[in-house]
C-alpha cells in the first residue's frame, strides 16, 4: 500500500510564500517520480510540478515558474514545492503524487500526475 504523507499549506496574502512536503511510503515499491498538482473548483485539476527520482530537472506549469521550486530528497522519497510570491489564483487544494517505478506512467507531461497515487490534498488560499 502507498502512502503519501503531506505537510505545509495554509493561508498567506499574495506575495507571501508557503513550502509544501510530501513523503512517499509504500512496502515492496519504488518510486519513479513524484510531484503536486492542485484542484479548483473553477479550474479542475492542473499539474504544477514534477521530478525524476535521481533526476535533476525539474517540470514546471506555466502558470507557476519562476515562483515555484520543486526539490526532491531521493533517499527520503519526499518531495517539496517552495512557493513563493503567491497569488490568489494558486488558491487551490494542491496534492502530492507519486508514480511507482513498475508503472508506465510518467510525471511528464504533467496531466501524467494524474495517474499516481495521490496524497490527501493541503489547502493552501491566498488573499489579495
């Protein structure tokens, strides 16, 4: 069974700054590659980032780079998203992914994200 523990989230005013964790577990499973998207109601589902265990690049959404930082601990299988000069349209539920290595999915395009498992979502709201 995979589990994905999150961390961070809350509430900030735009221009603020927040830092998400996420620590993969799962007996027997390795992981590939881990990352966030978030869900709006408005919006849907949208991947933010991503990267390869082992890897060194990261994968960035449009809407978010330049202010978003995603990092990987390889050896803890935990992934964070440092998010800085938020704006009130990252309000959203952001949720961590994981995708194990025996799978075929990919975090890359981002929508791949979509297919892991998933943590249980940190609200994080941004104020203007």
């Amino acid at each position: 069974q995979v589990q994905l523990a999150e961390s961070g989230g809350g509430s900030v005013q735009a221009g603020g700054s927040l830092r998400l964790s996420c620590a993969a577990s799962g007996y027997g499973y390795s992981f590939k590659c881990m990352g966030w998207f978030r869900r709006t109601p408005g919006k849907g589902r949208e991947g933010v980032a991503s990267m390869y265990i082992g890897g060194s690049i990261p994968y960035y959404a449009d809407s978010v780079k330049g202010r978003f930082t995603v990092s990987l601990d390889n050896a803890k299988n935990t992934v964070h998203l440092q998010m800085s000069n938020l704006k009130p349209e990252d309000t959203a539920m952001y949720y961590c992914a994981a995708v194990v290595g025996s799978s075929s999915g990919h975090c890359y395009p981002l929508s791949g994200l979509l297919e892991g498992y998933w943590g249980q979502g940190t609200q994080v709201t941004v104020s203007s």
